[in-house]
C-alpha cells in the first residue's frame, strides 16, 4: 500500500507522534528525555521551527509542530535518527528503536488545536500513569501552567486563544485542561486525521482551501537510517562495518554511496553523515567528487536510488 504522502506549507500544523518498534520503550532513564530535550533545542533553532506541545511517554512521543520553510519529513528524520542512534551507541544495542516511520497529521489550529493541547497534556492520565498533571514531568504542561520554562517550547500562541494577558491566560488553560464538559477527545481521530488521500484534521472549508496540488507538494519518506539499512544491504555488509577504520574500499565506497543517496534526497548533509559514522566529512566530500566523475559509478548509484525509492524498507 503506498505511503501517504507529506503536506508542506509554512505555517502549518502537525500532531506528530513518534512510536518505539513493537510497542517497546524509547526510553529508559532521566537522561533519555534530557537527551531528546536537547534534540528539540537544537532542531528548533537550526530548523526554525516552534514547538507549541510535547509529551514524552515511554514508548512513545506526541509533538505539535508548526513548521516554517523546512519540511517536517527533513525535522523528525533529524530527530529520529539522531535519537535512535544515542539510544543504540548508550545502551549497545542495534536494530531499529521506532515503529516504521513518524504519523503526522496535519492541524487547522483554529478548531482544534486547543483540543489536541488538551489531548496530548492528558495522556499520562489516559495511561493510568498519574491522577494529577502536576505529578507527571515529562509534558509540556507545565510550561503551560507556569511552573516551568522550555527554551524549545512556544506558550504564548495558544495561551493567546484563552486571553491576551498571560497570567488570565494560563488559569483558562487550567480549567480548559481540567473540565469535564468539553468536547470528548475520543470522538476526534488524532491519529489518522479524516482524508483519504492524506491525513488531515479539519472543517470542509479547511481542507478545501489546502489547495494543494499532492504531485508538487513538499515531501520525503526517505529517512537516513533507511539508506544506511538499504546501502547495507546493497553491498552485503553490516552497519558497524562503517565505522571500521580499516580502508576497505568496500567500506569507503559504502559510506560514499551513502552520502551521494542523503545528499540526492535532501535527506541530510555530507558532513551529517560523516559524522554518524565518525569520519573527515573533507574525505568523504573528495570521494563523492572522484564518483561523480566516474560514469559506471553514477549509473549504479541511480540504479540504487531507483531501487531504494521502489523500496525503502529493505534491510540488512
């Protein structure tokens, strides 16, 4: 079944929600959301996005995002992979630490997001975590009730829609957050949206004035870990070969190939890869130079990429 594709448009908003594989957790102690803490910081300024809510669970995250200029695909590919491989270099484990790739729907903030805020800040309640907000750490609830500061974290738009003055603002939000009498969250699908072809969460009007043409619309599936998994799997070798010092051209053609693939797909930066794999990003820069002049070497990588972008999934 083909993969529903990513809507983009500066000012958009997302539910984003990232999955541990199997139901597992994603994380394991403090440090863990400490870490992911850190992503958002920097993803937030780097991408020049703002985070106006977040939940850290154990097996899963809810995020709302609203985007500027760059693609939410190009945000969480960055979060997640970066993520996944802390967890995995932390805790010397391999394989893959999310379910497939992030669900994201896209938000007409004016009818919902001040229900979807309700919805993520409850989650722990949901679970049978905790019986008080207060008592559960890991959400963006506090900052909305004053009790804590994210540098990552934008308050005031949706603090805006209860009153202009902060203070009037976050005591609405209390009794938004706590009344018994809104609309049901349940009876809101914010996991798969309400379209067909896309995932959307809105009125009619909404969803017809996206007027958005789905064959030029911004978007990518292709996530690095993927390439990595695919490239891997091209060349029959396993990821920890990658970070082999030996000088294998196996290994410098893998990495190279890997790179060209990220570079093609806007997936991510030479030097980003050379970093995951703790290499010069100026050699690995020189070697994608020596392949784009080699004209077998450009038609096999095209013929990768051909086969990755039928495939994605393949793995080592």
């Amino acid at each position: 079944m083909p993969r529903k594709p990513r809507i983009h448009y500066p000012g958009a908003f997302y539910h984003v929600m990232v999955r541990g594989n199997a139901k597992g957790n994603i994380f394991f102690t403090e440090n863990d959301r400490e870490y992911f803490y850190l992503l958002l910081q920097e993803t937030t300024i780097h991408y020049q996005y703002r985070l106006h809510g977040f939940c850290l669970m154990s097996n899963h995250v809810h995020l709302i995002i609203e985007v500027d200029d760059v693609p939410l695909s190009k945000i969480m590919q960055n979060i997640c992979f970066r993520y996944a491989r802390y967890i995995n270099m932390s805790f010397n484990r391999v394989g893959h630490l999310f379910q497939g790739r992030y669900n994201a729907i896209l938000v007409e903030a004016d009818y919902y997001l001040l229900i979807l805020i309700r919805y993520v800040h409850l989650n722990p309640i949901r679970a049978n975590m905790v019986k008080n907000l207060n008592d559960y750490p890991w959400s963006s609830h506090h900052a909305y009730s004053g009790r804590a500061k994210f540098s990552f974290l934008t308050t005031d738009f949706v603090l805006g829609y209860f009153h202009n003055n902060l203070l009037v603002g976050r005591e609405l939000y209390q009794q938004h957050i706590s009344s018994s009498d809104l609309l049901e969250t349940s009876q809101i699908n914010f996991h798969s949206g309400n379209q067909k072809n896309y995932s959307v969460l809105g009125s009619d009007d909404f969803v017809k004035n996206l007027s958005v043409d789905l064959n030029e619309c911004s978007f990518s599936d292709i996530s690095l870990e993927q390439i990595i998994n695919f490239v891997c799997h091209y060349y029959s070798i396993i990821q920890n070969d990658l970070q082999s010092i030996a000088r294998k051209s196996l290994y410098v053609n893998a990495r190279a190939s890997i790179a060209w693939l990220a570079q093609k797909l806007e997936v991510c930066t030479v030097t980003e890869v050379a970093r995951c794999f703790r290499k010069d990003p100026t050699t690995l820069i020189e070697k994608i130079k020596k392949l784009n002049a080699e004209n077998a070497t450009i038609i096999e990588l095209n013929n990768i990429l051909h086969l990755l972008l039928k495939n994605p999934r393949t793995q080592a």
